[in-house]
C-alpha cells in the first residue's frame, strides 16, 4: 500500500493563480426558484439535471429538511416539498447520487439532526417520470452517516464506501454495493482505510469510480486523508499521486468534472497540522474553515493542483469561503455547479448557485465527411484540445502498406483531392490546412496523430483543423489519394 505525505512534508501554501482562462467559479444571477438556504448533503446529477434533496436547515440549525429540487442550469423548481407526503424523512449527512442504469436518484441514510440526533439505515429511490418516492425495504447497509456512494459503470449499479455507524464513534471501512433495489456487501481483499465526510465521483470514460478525502475524527490527532483509491468494480486500487495531495479533505464535495478528466474539489475544511499548544492540532494550513482554495485531480497524471488567490487566505471573489455546500456535475452542460452551503461566519450562510467551467472549453466537431471508409475519430475526452495536453485522435479504415499523412492547419479548405492530385479519389477532400505534416505510421489500417499542445494561455480559444490523408503507391507510383473528414478544434484552458 502507498504511504501518505507526512505533515512536515506537505507543499507549502503557494497555489496556482486562479485567474482565468482557465477554469473558475462564476456566480450566477436571477436564478429562480433557488432552494432555502441549507448545508450538509451532498448534491447529485443526472445527464442534465442537478438534484439537491434535504440536509441541514440554514448556516447552523440542527433541523433537517427533506424538500426536493431539480434545476437544468437556469431554473430550480421544487419536484416535493417540505413535508411532502410519501417523501423520505428529513435528514443531513446522507448518501444520494443519480442511478444511470435505472433512471432514478437513491438516497441513503444520514442522520434526523436535532438535539440528539438518530442514524438512518433506510434506501429510497425518486422516479422522475411518476414524481413519486418509493422507499426499498430488504437488508442493506447499517444504519450511518456521512458515508458515500457513486454510480459504477462498469456493473451499472452504485457503490457505497465508509461512513460514521455511531453518532461521533469511529467510521467504518466496508463497501456495499446497489443494483434493482438489492444491496450486497462485497468481500475486498484491499480497502482504503476508514473514514467519513469523504466523496466518491464516477468517472464515465475510465468506467470507475473514485474516492478521495475524508477524515477518521476518533484518532489522536485525527487523521485527515489525502489519498486517492480507485473502484474498479470489483476491488479497490490506491492511486499514487506523486506526493501531491488536495488542499482540504472534509466538509465539501468533490465532484467529477468529464469534459476537463479532473476532480474538483472546492473549499471545506482545510489540514490541520501539529501544534503542541493546540492539543496537536491547529487551524488549517491552506485558506482557514473553510478554506479559500479549490483542488483538482488531473486523471492523465494521477497528481493534485492546487488553485487559489495570489494572496493567502483571501476569499473566491465569486463564491467566497464556503463548506458543506450540494454540487454535481450536469455531463449536458458540461459543467460544475454548486449551491447553498456554510459560510465562516456561523450565522447567514450561502444560498447561490454558482458555475464551474474553462473558459474557454475545449470542443472538438466534424468537419465534412471522409471518403473510402476513412474516419476521423472524435468521441473521447482525449480528443479535445486542452492547453498543456497531447491531443490524441485516430484515423481508421486506411488500407494496409499505404502512407499516411497527418495536417494541421490555422485555415480550412473545401477543395476535391481531384483538383489537386490526378489520382485524388472521387468524393475525396482537402478540408485541412498544412501549417504542420506528419507521417503517420499505419498499423493495421489504424493512424494514431499525437500532438502535445504547448501550456501558453495565449492560445486559449485559437482554432484550428485536423485531418488525414492517405497515398496508395504501385511501385514508386502514386496511385490513389484519400481523405479523412477534419476535426475543427478549439484550444480551451484547463
């Protein structure tokens, strides 16, 4: 198992600018219909709806509530109120997250607050289609808090990991798995170590799910996680993040972010480090609770960037210090949205909704059509041009022993190969510019064009095209020319 970075070895509290273009928080205006103020569960999001059900009333009241709202980016509407009959009960420090394989939002225990709260062990699923709660009965996980659970890909049901069975004892560390309104504990050789107040994100095009953050309160000191495991479906895999870590661990959540391969992870509770005066532990080393900061998880290099104000300590002028707050990841709009939360001062808090995003993104589209069966492949994040990255695209259906030829260009074309080569194929165009050619190597009647994007913010939002063509020889005579459709490709900021 990999060992975890000592406190004395943590980076020093110097973040990377969190200026644009790259991504940042923007604070969104005349919202309607917002939820009331409230905190303390997590959010959850289906293709294009972001869900947030219950939690916390207000910056700091025990009371729990168990209202459900939907909003599609610029409208929230209540889908049951306050009280609503059928609803599940009111709680905080729940599990709920968005079944993809079902259609439906699952919410999981937590805790009925007040003045001595009681741990939930009950699973409830919402059909969008009917509006209607239908709470599953049969044997499931005990009863908990602040555990997590994520939708797994691979075996189209949701995972559940850890979580507080005693109000304030230690967490555990057992994994549970969903599917049909069935839970079944699964037997894991290797399991992260246990915690609460973690998240857990599914991550589509790896087909797994993560876990990152959390802490176990009960140690002396308490231990706040800095690690990173990886659910494959079956077993759990720690990922080595190069001694990289995030900026905080508990008190918000992380949310995957697909278009960017990056976990972002907002604000909470920053790591606390030894002090002797402070009964071994004191304040947070980056930003104060919450902390001012935002971590991002870069899936090509398993390593943690930290963002933050050029001066310590000072606030996002968008979002503030926040915690606690019901995020998600809407794969429609491609972005991260977040709303309501705790605030530092103990008394208001937050109740905006706010946005995450590059700007610019990066975007990949088809530009005309190829021709003899060659395409242009465009269908995964790699193949969007992201500053700092290898842009990765694949031309298939060339034949074998041809020669293949990759174009990128600042201009684009609709000129027939005819036009240009006597033995340009009928129906075949140059779309592409020739600032840059490439030989391709041709395997098996595959060409792979790898181009490593330089990290200057200068060229964030500049467009420019891509393409293949293939040359068919007969001895040392050229004898046919083809073409790829091109890929028009916009540079975003990550």
């Amino acid at each position: 198992m990999l060992t975890l970075p000592a406190i004395a070895q943590l980076n020093p509290p110097k973040p990377t600018p969190a200026v644009s273009p790259r991504a940042n928080w923007v604070r969104l205006t005349n919202i309607p219909g917002e939820p009331s103020q409230r905190r303390d569960n997590p959010g959850a999001a289906s293709q294009d709806k972001l869900y947030v059900f219950g939690g916390r009333d207000s910056n700091s009241s025990s009371t729990t509530l168990n209202a459900l709202y939907e909003f599609d980016g610029k409208t929230w509407v209540v889908k049951t109120s306050e009280g609503a009959t059928g609803s599940p009960p009111t709680r905080g420090g729940a599990c709920i997250c968005w079944d993809f394989s079902r259609n439906k939002l699952v919410v999981f225990g937590g805790d009925t607050g007040g003045s001595t709260p009681m741990l939930l062990g009950d699973t409830w699923e919402w059909d969008p289609t009917t509006n209607a709660w239908t709470q599953i009965t049969g044997a499931g996980p005990s009863a908990r808090r602040w555990s997590a659970m994520a939708y797994d890909p691979l075996r189209r049901g949701i995972v559940l990991f850890g979580g507080e069975t005693v109000i304030n004892g230690a967490p555990v560390n057992d994994t549970w798995f969903y599917s049909n309104g069935v839970w079944a504990v699964q037997s894991t050789a290797i399991s992260p170590p246990a915690r609460r107040q973690h998240s857990m994100m599914t991550r589509q095009s790896y087909r797994d799910v993560l876990l990152v953050a959390g802490q176990d309160a009960t140690a002396t000191p308490q231990v706040r996680f800095l690690d990173v495991w990886r659910w494959s479906g079956v077993s759990w895999t720690q990922i080595n993040t190069n001694g990289t870590h995030p900026h905080g661990t508990t008190a918000n959540q992380a949310v995957y972010d697909e278009a960017r391969q990056r976990v972002v992870l907002q604000g909470g509770q920053g790591i606390s480090v030894p002090n002797s005066a402070n009964g071994g532990q004191y304040g947070d080393l980056y930003g104060g609770s919450p902390s001012t900061w935002c971590s991002e998880f870069d899936s090509l290099t398993n390593e943690w960037i930290l963002y933050g104000q050029s001066a310590f300590g000072t606030a996002d002028p968008a979002i503030g210090r926040i915690s606690r707050y019901f995020g998600g990841y809407v794969a429609s709009l491609e972005k991260v949205f977040k709303v309501s939360g705790q605030d530092p001062s103990g008394l208001a808090g937050y109740r905006y909704t706010a946005e995450y995003q590059a700007t610019p993104i990066a975007s990949t589209t088809t530009l005309g059509s190829g021709c003899q069966s060659i395409s242009l492949d465009a269908t995964s994040p790699e193949d969007r041009p992201w500053l700092g990255r290898t842009l990765t695209t694949t031309a298939t259906g060339l034949k074998t022993g041809s020669i293949s030829l990759g174009l990128l260009g600042f201009q684009s074309y609709n000129i027939p190969l005819s036009s240009i080569f006597s033995f340009g194929g009928t129906g075949c165009t140059l779309y592409s510019g020739f600032d840059l050619i490439v030989v391709l190597p041709n395997v098996q009647g595959k060409a792979t064009f790898a181009l490593p994007l330089p990290a200057d913010s200068q060229l964030a939002g500049a467009t420019f095209y891509e393409q293949v063509l293939e040359f068919t020889l007969s001895g040392s005579s050229f004898t046919g020319a083809a073409s790829s459709n091109a890929l028009t490709l916009s540079a975003g900021a990550l």
